[in-house]
C-alpha cells in the first residue's frame, strides 16, 4: 500500500488545479467565491476517494475467487 501521504498530496494538488482553472479567464474573480470551489472540488475527491477504499476493501481477495470456468 502507497503511503498516505502521496493522496494527501495529489488532493492538495486537485484545490491548485481548481483554483488556477476557476481564474484563468474569469474577469469577476472573487478569493472567496474560488476558495469555495475549491474546497468543494477537494471535498468531492477526498469523499469518493474514501468510499472507494472501503467498498475495495470489501470485495473478496483474490485468493477467496474461484476460477469461473470450473
């Protein structure tokens, strides 16, 4: 298992990429209406990033799986 570090990174990484998005471009950039995005994008990651976890860890390992041709 990677270390947990390297997701907290890659999310830290998710809040750059949307707040340089939510400005390129954006005439009426507001701090704190980006802040928001932000933190709603990162927010969504680290959720699914979480409920993927635990439904993987719920499946079967592969050494519980029998072969479906037999």
């Amino acid at each position: 298992m990677a270390p947990t570090h390297r997701y907290s990174a890659d999310i830290n990484n998710v809040g750059s990429i949307s707040q340089a998005l939510y400005a390129k471009g954006n005439p009426n950039y507001d701090e704190l209406e980006a802040s928001r995005w932000q933190a709603a994008q990162v927010s969504t990651l680290s959720i699914f990033n979480f409920a993927g976890r635990i439904i993987i860890g719920m499946l079967p390992g592969p050494s519980t799986l029998e072969p479906s041709f037999i």
